[in-house]
C-alpha cells in the first residue's frame, strides 16, 4: 500500500512517515501543493494524505487539479484545521473521500486510512483494478491488507509490518523478476548501496515463515537480478527421492 502524504510542516511529516511506515506502508512525501500533484498524477498512489495549508498551491487547489487529471479516482484524505469549516465544506464538494481535522491523534489517522481503503475497494480504481485491490494470493499463499494478515493453507504467518509489505510488493506483481534495488527503495525507502544486506536478510527471514515450513517454494532467486514470487512446476522426481 503506497501512500503519499503532502503537508510543508516537516516535523509532522517527519513524524506521520515514521509511524505510517511502522504500520506497513510505503509512503512518499511533498512539501508543498505543486510537488505533491507532480508526484500524485506521475506516481501510483493508493491514497493521498493532503493538508489544506499549502505554501504554493493549497490542498484544494491540489484536489481540484487532482480530480480533472488521469488520477482522479485516488482516495484522498484531507487534513483541515479546526477553524476552517468552510475549507473542509468546500474539500468534500471537491471530491476528497475523508477528512481529519488537526491536531489528530495518529491512531485516528491510520484508523481513516484503513477505513478508506476499505471503501475504495468495492468501487475500484477506474483502468487500474491491481492499484485497489486488497487481497492477493498465489497457490495457497493469501494475503489480506487490511487485516495485514498473510497467510499459507489456512496458517497465519506471522510476518512484521516490513516483511508483509515485502511480500505484498511480490505478490503483487507475482511472476515478475524485482531486483534488490527496487526492493530497497520501494519496501525501505533507501538507496541501494551495495555494502547493505537488508534485503536479502529480510528474504531470508521471509522464506523461514512463508516458504520453509511447506512443501512448494515460491519465493525464488534469480541470480544476478532479484527475486521473484512465483508458482514453478514441480521438478521430475526420481521415485526415491525425496
Ligand atoms: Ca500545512
């Protein structure tokens, strides 16, 4: 799930991208109205998180440009001040899906942004059904996004919020070889410096939970490029073997 969160307060930024991506998410920041519907309408977003104050172009300025552009059907959650009920009146009137009035505790904003989610679903996301979609599964591999739930014949596996948005990200687009870079920069957010072994950490703890205990892999290796989530056709066994 990739969030974009537009707001020019950089602590608070700073303070939602931490707790957000403890939660799981992907999350990409803007700090101001004109960068933010740059990165809205190029990216692929799940779901914006925009404030209303805005140096540059303000949040509904952002929303209206948002809604007349190819990535009009986006849920977005607007962020207004407790003054400003006319701005919020006239934010819904312009197609955000939600709002949250500041200061918020973090536990309501997550609990919005699961909400929201969840109503997003059954409309779907106009030519992109994958972007909306919150449960994926390959063989007996299930995952569920909003209960962040992943599991294998019926067992939970246990997964951390990091090593489920590593596996979402996979599943997701199953079949497809991702490199450790992208993998780096889409499940942490970093740079890919070749001293790093994170990712390949993490897929080693993954395999252990979602692989290891059962009899069909499919996470693989392939060498020199990445990783891939797939379902291989079972090898010629030789009677005996095992
Ligand atoms: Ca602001």
């Amino acid at each position: 799930m990739k969030l974009l969160l537009i707001e020019d307060e950089i602590k608070l930024t700073q303070y939602l991208k931490k707790g957000l991506v403890a939660e799981g998410f992907v999350v990409d920041i803007a700090h101001s109205g004109i960068d933010g519907l740059h990165l809205a309408t190029e990216g692929q977003y799940d779901l914006i998180i925009l404030d209303g104050m805005l140096p540059d172009l303000d949040g509904l300025g952002v929303l209206q440009a948002l809604r007349q552009s190819n990535k009009k059907s986006t849920a977005v959650l607007m962020l207004t001040a407790r003054s400003m009920v006319e701005d919020r009146v006239k934010g819904l009137q312009a197609g955000a899906d939600d709002y949250l009035t500041k200061p918020f505790a973090f536990s309501e904003l997550v609990a919005r942004v699961h909400a929201l989610m969840r109503r997003t679903i059954g409309v779907g996301n106009n030519g992109n059904p994958q972007a909306a979609a919150t449960s994926l599964s390959l063989a007996d591999l299930e995952l569920d996004a909003l209960k962040r739930q992943a599991r294998r014949a019926g067992q939970d596996l246990r997964l951390t919020a990091k090593e489920f948005t590593l596996l979402w990200l996979l599943l997701r687009r199953k079949g497809e070889v991702l490199s450790r870079t992208e993998l780096a920069e889409l499940v942490w957010d970093m740079h890919f410096d070749s001293e790093t072994n994170v990712v390949d950490v993490a897929i080693r703890r993954l395999r252990g939970k979602m692989d290891d205990p059962f009899n069909t892999p499919l996470l693989h290796t392939v060498r020199g490029m990445g990783y891939v989530l797939e379902l291989r056709p079972e090898p010629p066994q030789d009677g005996n073997e095992s």
